[in-house]
C-alpha cells in the first residue's frame, strides 16, 4: 500500500516569535566581545572548483586530484593553511533552497522553498512550496544578530524570492545594507563596460562602476570592503555576507587571468578558471583589508558554495584531464542527487591566528586541519547555530533548527561531527527530477517518485564507495527498508510537500 505524506506545518503558537523583531537571548557576551563573522559564498561553486583538496586517501590525508592541478585558488590555500576543512559539506543541490536554509538553519523540506526561483514566474512543484520565499514572519539568521548588536551587511547575490516579492531585496530578511542583492539568480553580465546588465536583467547599486573595465567580483569585493570600514567607524561588530554571483553562468572570462587557461576540447572551461581565480583574488584582497585595518584577529570566516558544481566540463578529452566529469572523482553535477551536486567547499578560519586573542581562546579553530570522510560531515544548516554560538545567543524560541553548531569539532583534528544525519528533498524537475535524498551516518538513500516500483531506490554506503558506483538498494534489502523508514520519519517531521500525482515511499 502506498503511502501519502502531505501533512501541513503545524501553526506555531508563539508567532510573534517568527516576527521581524524577534529577540535573540543574550548569554552575556558584550558588544565589544563579539567577534565579525562573514560568510563568503560562492555560487555554483563545487568541491572540485579550486587547488584546495578537499578529498582525503586512507590515512585521512587530502589527496590531489586533476582538477585541483587544473585551478589557481592561493587564496583559498592560505585559509585552508589557517583554518578547518570538511570533506564531507552539504548542500541543496539548487541555489535558493540552500541560501534559504543558510538564513534560517532550517532543511529546504521544512521551509519550503525546495525549488531555485524563477524571479519571473512559479517553476513547477507541489501546491503551496515558497515560491515567493522568505516570508515575514520567518526567523532569519541576519534578523537575530542585528536585534544582538551587529550592523548586518549584504553584497551580490540575494535570490530570496521572485520579482517584486518583498524578499528579493536582503533588506527584508534582515540585512541593514544590500548591494547588488536583488530577485536574479545570476548576472547577465560580469563586465563593467556592459553595466552588469542586459535588459531588465541587472546586478544593482553599482552604477559607480558602470563603463569601466571593473569585473563584477572586484566591484562586490570593493564595495564590501567599503563597508567594513563604515561598520569600524560605527563602532559595531559586524556580519558580511559576501555572495559573489560567480561562477554562475554565463561563462565569460575574467580578463585578469583568462590568459593563464587553455583548453582546446572545452573553450568554456578557461573562462570557467578565469572566474574560479577571480572569486580567489576577492578573498585574498577582502583579507588583506581585514588584516590592514587590525581586524584579522577577531573576525572570523566561513568560506563555502550553495551547490555544487556547474563547470562546463562534461568528461571530453582534453587538457585538464582524461575523460573526468567536472566534480571528479565525484559522480554528478549541480542539480542532481548525487554527492558531485550536493559536496561544497567549506573552511572556517580566524582570518588571523593569533595564541593571544581572547576571542580566539574562548572559540578555538584548529588549523590545517580537515574533518575526514571518516569523522562524519556538516551541512549548511549549521552555520546558523554555528553563528549564534560565536554571537553569543540563542534561536528564538518556537523556531526549530536543523543543523548544531559546529565549533566543537571545527577546535580540534579529527572530532567526529555532531551531525549524522542530512536531507534534501526535490518534489520538482530538473536536471535529477522528483527525489528525496537522506544520509544517516555512511549510508545515503535516493528515492526516485516519479519511477517504477524495481527502479525508485538507490543506495551507497558513502566510506566504502564514495563515488556512488554501486548500488546496494537490491542487495541490502533490510538497509533500504531501514533506510526507507528512517527517510519517512524525517520527511514526516519537517512537514514535507509533494505532489499531488507523485506519492512518495511505497
């Protein structure tokens, strides 16, 4: 018998806590204790995309793969040097839904907006998904600390909601300051001498920069070091979240270092690493800035992608490597349901280490250090209590989390994480159409709903066979059965939608 699971969320009582002002309590850090805390976030940015390893061999060390000889990312190798690396970071494998969940600390099956946005209009899915997305009454992680002392600021990408909803400007989540953050999910141009825009298609705010030979990356990288310095002068500690809106597509070479790349078999691909080095030379310049206005030692930093990777790499032959797909030795893509579309880079960093720092002290980062496969994984939930930890304060009460702060394990080498369990939930169509994807320790479930009976499941056990080559769903039939609840049980409790055609689970 199949069985349909279309439960409502559940009203919650205390709805003013979900409410703009919603109040953050106070663990008695003061102002001047609290450190900066910035989320550099990359679009489209997959685990493969830079010179970092991210992938360890069997002794937990990071192993070099082609494609990490194939980037320049320097900038990225002094953070890795300085800070704390997972393996094993998820994300949605889509835009919006994760940025969503990075706000709100909150899997995409319970709020709802499972789907990139369509800022024009309603991409199909199941009745009532959050196409608008972020609606007011939603507790977002900018809306807390600015109701805890910090001047919040936003620069590039927003994709919160659709055109002309009140989420697509970052002010109406929470942020004091939006450059450049609007309804668009990508930019129809990276060139200043274009205006960043093509039609009614625009990056805004930026008109200083209109005409020149300014690459969209250094324009946001300039303007958020603007406001640093602004929030230095205001006396307050401050959240940045940086959002470039590289490496999205369209794929135009950043002239700074296109002439660095070659690639005959794939002409993308060079103005593809152009835009990869790029987004490195913001990091490289934003931390420069920190450390020249002494604020390296107490300004912490979260360097990850929303999804993973869409490198125009699709296996030819040519000089990056033999035959290998754009998140090798990763199977799949942005977009799909396996680990290639879900793994991001992610790193946390002081931006300057230093022993003597009392912040530095009190929230330790170990450094050069990678979580392996072996001692679990994070996901972008996390950073939301992550965050609040450093800030000294709670969720709002009546506002349920998915994710735990992961400053325990990011102090020390090899801590086994907190989190042992992932969702994404997909009731749309794309590239990997109409699927639930759920980890529960090594082991990894698909169900495909829009499949016959014999082909709705996939299941990996992720340490044995981390390139999803082969699936155990017929030969470990009590795993999947287990798996199967486990999923269930998950989808059930954060109040998942479906469509009404396509049942899930049978």
């Amino acid at each position: 018998m199949t069985l349909i699971f279309r439960q409502a969320i559940t009203k919650l009582n205390a709805l003013a806590c979900l409410t703009t002002g919603a109040l953050c309590l106070s663990t008695g850090a003061q102002p001047e204790e609290k450190p900066n805390i910035i989320f550099f976030l990359i679009d489209d940015m997959g685990l493969m995309d830079t010179s970092v390893p991210f992938i360890t061999d069997e002794a937990g060390q990071p192993k070099i793969y082609p494609l990490n000889q194939y980037y320049h990312t320097p900038a990225m190798e002094m953070l890795a040097s300085r800070g704390h690396r997972f393996e094993t970071f998820y994300a949605n494998s889509v835009c919006s839904p994760s940025r969503i969940s990075i706000m709100t600390g909150q899997s995409s099956a319970r709020h709802r907006s499972t789907q990139w946005i369509n800022q024009d209009e309603r991409n199909a899915g199941p009745d009532g998904w959050r196409w608008d997305g972020i609606a007011a009454d939603q507790v977002t992680l900018p809306k807390v600390l600015r109701q805890n002392g910090y001047r919040t600021i936003h620069i590039g990408k927003g994709h919160y909601g659709p055109l002309n909803s009140p989420a697509a400007d970052p002010k109406f989540i929470g942020f004091d300051i939006n450059i450049g953050g609007c309804s668009i999910g990508s930019p129809a141009s990276y060139s200043g001498k274009d205006n960043y825009r093509s039609g009614i298609y625009h990056v805004p705010h930026l008109e200083a920069y209109h005409g020149t030979d300014t690459h969209l990356t250094d324009a946001l990288t300039i303007e958020a070091c603007k406001q640093i310095d602004k929030s230095i002068a205001d006396g307050k500690p401050f959240f940045l979240q940086l959002a470039h809106y590289a490496l999205h597509a369209p794929f135009q070479p950043d002239p700074r270092f296109a002439d660095k790349y070659s690639d005959e078999a794939d002409p993308l691909m060079p103005a593809y690493a152009s835009l990869v080095e790029g987004m490195d030379k913001s990091l490289g310049d934003l931390i420069s800035h920190l450390e020249d206005k002494g604020l390296g030692e107490n300004t912490i930093l979260f360097f990850l992608g929303d999804n993973g990777s869409d490198a125009p790499y699709h296996g030819r032959k040519s000089n990056v490597s033999q035959k290998i797909g754009s998140s090798a030795p990763l199977r799949g893509k942005k977009g799909t349901h396996y680990d290639g579309g879900m793994r991001v880079p992610f790193i946390a960093s002081w931006v300057t280490p230093t022993a003597s720092s009392a912040l530095q002290k009190k929230w330790p980062l170990a450094q050069n250090q990678i979580t392996s496969k072996e001692h679990g994984f994070a996901s972008i939930e996390d950073l939301f209590p992550t965050t609040l930890e450093l800030a000294g304060c709670d969720a709002p009460a009546g506002h349920p989390l998915d994710g735990s702060s992961m400053l325990g394990v990011l102090a020390t080498a090899n801590s086994a994480s907190m989190r042992n369990e992932f969702l994404m939930h997909f009731p749309h169509a794309h590239r990997s159409s109409y699927f639930t994807v759920f980890r529960q320790g090594p082991w990894k479930i698909i169900y495909h709903y829009n499949k016959p009976a014999d082909q709705a499941y996939e299941l990996f056990n992720l340490l044995d066979d981390p390139t999803e080559a082969h699936n155990l769903a017929r030969s470990q039939p009590e795993r999947l059965k287990h798996m199967a609840a486990s999923m269930q049980l998950a989808l059930n409790q954060a109040g998942a939608q479906y469509m009404k055609d396509k049942p899930i689970l049978p």
